[in-house]
C-alpha cells in the first residue's frame, strides 16, 4: 500500500498521540517521566516527513 508523504505524516503524528493518551491514562506511568516522553514525542513528530523520505529512499539515506 503507497501513502502519499501528506498521509504518513498525519498517521505517523496519530500513532505518537495515541502513545501518549495510553501514557496519561496509565496509572503506573510517573508525570516527571510522562512530560519527558511528551517532550520526546513532540519533537519526533517534527521528523515525520524526514522518517518518510528515509523509508521511501533508503539508498540515499546512507
């Protein structure tokens, strides 16, 4: 199945805000750890598109 970078990029950024609903909710889940993992996931978010040209061109990535 072909998505387009528009497509990945809004599922990619769904799946991190899923992981962190299931974090928040999760009563095991410290808030000093819960607001680093937040930290790390929105700026993984920044790179959706990045992560998508890596995958469609793997060849040139390395």
């Amino acid at each position: 199945m072909e998505l387009s970078k528009e497509d990945f990029n809004y599922k990619f950024q769904d799946t991190l805000e899923n992981i962190l609903i299931a974090m928040a909710e999760h009563p095991e889940v410290k808030p000093e750890k819960f607001y680093s993992m937040a930290c790390i996931l929105e700026n993984l978010a920044f790179f959706g598109p990045v992560v998508y040209d890596v995958i469609q061109n793997p060849k040139k990535a390395s």
